[in-house]
C-alpha cells in the first residue's frame, strides 16, 4: 500500500537548479508526513537527475518538454500523495515552515477549498508581495494584490476570503482538484491561476489568504520583467480568460479594451521606446489568440 502524506510539496524547474536547491535547503525534508515533488519542465540538462541525486527524500520527475506552468504542476499533482497540495514557485524560500497553518485553514470549513500564505518578496526588507486580491474588474481586468510593495508591520495579519489564488504559493485541498479540475494547461504561462480560482469558485469552493504562514519570492528571474516572452503571454492570456470566463457585452467590451486600447498603446509606445521586439510580442499574442481554438 503506497504511503499517504498529509502535504504534497510541489514545485516546477525549468533551468533553475540554483534556485530550485535553494528552496529545498528551507524545507524540514526530514519530516515524515511531508512529501516534497520537483517537476523539470523541459530544462536543457535533466536537473531531475541532478536534484535526485543531491536530495535522495524528494520525488523528482522529468518531462522532456516544456509543458507550461500548468502542466508542470499537474503532472506533478497526478504524482503527488498528499492530502493536500502546496504548489510553490522554485524561486521562493520558506524562512519559518509554517505549512501547518494553511492545512489548519484548510480544515476549518468544508467550504474553503484553497488557502494561500502571506507573500513577501526576498530582497531588501522584504516587503509584501500579496496579501489577497481585489476583483477584476469586468471590462479592463483590473485588479490589485493587497499590499503590495508595502513594509509588513501586520496591517494584513487578518485571514480573509480572495477572489483569486496566487500563483506562487498556494495550497488545495485533493477533492478540490477533484470537483474544479486540472490547472487549465491552455495558457501555459500567466493568468492560469485566475482561470482556475475562477473554475475553483464555480465549484463552489472559498479561497482564503492566511497569514500566519509566510513565503518569500525572489519574481520572475525565468523570464524576466520586460521580456518578449512575458509580453507575449500576457496579452494572449488576457484575451483567453475573458473568453473562458466571460459572456455577452461584457466580452465583447472587453475584447474591444484590451485589443483596441491596451494592445494599441502599448505597440505604439514599445515602438517609440525602440523595443520593437516587445510591439511584436503583443501582435503576435493578439494574433495568436485569434487562431486558438474556441473551445479553449
């Protein structure tokens, strides 16, 4: 009979080995009812191989394509043992590990299905990253982390419901899975935690943010701030969760925002910046989107 594990650590790598070890070297590995997955996504060398053989406790696999955020973690999810799934980005770090504290929220109430710690970022005094999420707005997509950039002095140490997961740290219940589905793996890369909060929501399930857990986030060193493939993404994705989520004039003013407004200014300003390299990212994620299939 296989071992059951109250949490399934989860974590994707794609050419990260230096920050995946050093997310490991903060996790009790020692601790019986933990069970800690790495998932190489496609990195160039097999870094499972590598972290394998550094860390003998830990369950690595190997996929040799990049399947996506999305995919990375599910295809360590359908690995996975635990209860409960804590799906971590490999650039942060654990300073105390408190896991603890979100399975206690977790259990607290049949209706909440996913709980996401505190997140600070790992530089400087370590300011906060997330503290939950406004909504998105219906036609413009806006929204905002709740305190963001701000110096942590417990302002946010109150545990609430959110409307959105965040994509760096955040742990599920198995049955929510379950009843909600599989990490959408058409976006492969950015909005597919809102996608899935979305689909989570619909199932009928609560996401809280509980702050007596902590994780800290270096950001965004695989693809960078302002590169084409971040840009690209974002304005495919964008265009992609509004057809999946939502429906009528709302779509359609939205497609209108984001394509008309959005997409056009930002072509003319990277363009006038010199960075026609980004101006072609949104063409070609506006381009793209419109080539998917529908039924994405």
């Amino acid at each position: 009979m296989q071992q059951e594990y109250e949490v399934s650590i989860i974590t994707v790598n794609y050419n990260g080995l230096e920050d995946t070890c050093a997310l490991i070297d903060t996790i009790p590995l020692e601790e019986n009812n933990i069970e800690v997955i790495v998932v190489d996504n496609g990195s160039v060398r097999n870094e499972a191989e590598i972290i394998s053989q550094r860390y003998p406790k830990i369950k690595t696999l190997r996929s040799e394509t990049n399947l996506g955020f999305a995919g990375g973690n599910n295809l360590g999810i359908k690995q996975s043992r635990g209860r409960y799934l804590y799906l971590i980005n490999n650039d942060t770090l654990f300073k105390q590990f408190d896991v603890r504290s979100l399975c206690h929220r977790l259990e607290s109430s049949a209706s909440i299905g996913a709980v996401c710690p505190k997140i600070r970022f790992a530089w400087d005094d370590c300011p906060i990253q997330f503290a939950g999420y406004t909504k998105l707005s219906a036609i413009t997509l806006r929204n905002r982390a709740i305190g963001f950039g701000e110096a942590d002095n417990g302002q946010y140490d109150k545990a609430h419901a959110t409307p959105y997961a965040h994509g760096a740290a955040m742990m599920l219940k198995r049955e929510t899975i379950e009843k909600a589905g599989y990490m959408p793996e058409c976006f492969f890369l950015y909005y597919e935690e809102i996608d899935w909060s979305m689909s989570i929501t619909r199932a009928g399930y609560e996401i809280w943010y509980e702050p007596l857990a902590t994780i800290y986030h270096k950001e965004s060193r695989s693809t960078g701030q302002a590169s084409p493939l971040r840009t690209y993404y974002l304005m495919r994705n964008r265009l992609l969760l509004v057809r999946r989520n939502f429906k009528g004039i709302a779509k359609s003013l939205s497609y209108a925002y984001l394509v008309g407004i959005v997409g056009t200014k930002d072509i003319l300003k990277f363009t006038l910046c010199g960075r026609s390299d980004l101006a072609n990212a949104i063409i070609r994620g506006i381009t793209d989107f419109i080539k998917t299939d529908k039924r994405l």
